[in-house]
C-alpha cells in the first residue's frame, strides 16, 4: 500500500481504526476476497461514523482516487449476494 487512506481527524482513536478497518475489507475483496458479512458489518460501522451522504461519497472517491478500489461497487455486491458468500472484485 502505497498510499493513504482518508481520515477526518476529528475522529476519534477507535473511529479512526474502524474507518481504515472499512477500507482494508475493500482493499480485501479486491485482492483475495472477503467474506460478505465481515464487509457489510465494516461498512454497518462506517456509516454510523459517516452518517452523511456527502460525507461518505467524498470519502468513497477519496479512497477510490488514490487505491483504484470502489468502495460503492464493493458494498453493492455484497448486498446483492447470497449470505455467506465471499465477494471477489475484479
């Protein structure tokens, strides 16, 4: 990982953590795949730390501008996915 992931440094320590742990699990289900409830509790997490819509899409594209990752495609197909299934990016 060459880069930095987005953070608001009003955050708290925790809220930090699990903001990164988010992007980690999108970085995961690009490399090797993730298991969808791991995916969908992270981001359950990220949204009640990003509660905003403006806030999380200007994250979101943040993090897609520097890593190439799409967190939005990323969640879409877990929702859309069979429980208990891993999610695989392209």
């Amino acid at each position: 990982m060459e880069y930095q992931y987005p953070i608001d440094h009003t955050w708290s320590t925790d809220e930090i953590i699990d903001v990164v742990r988010f992007f980690e699990c999108i970085e995961e289900a690009y490399e090797k795949g993730i298991n969808r409830e791991e995916l969908l509790s992270a981001y359950r997490r990220f949204k009640e730390i990003v509660p905003g819509k403006a806030d999380e899409k200007n994250l979101l594209n943040e993090f897609e501008e520097v890593s190439g990752y799409s967190s939005y495609k990323t969640v879409k197909a877990a929702r859309e996915s069979e429980e208990n299934q891993r999610v695989k990016m392209k």
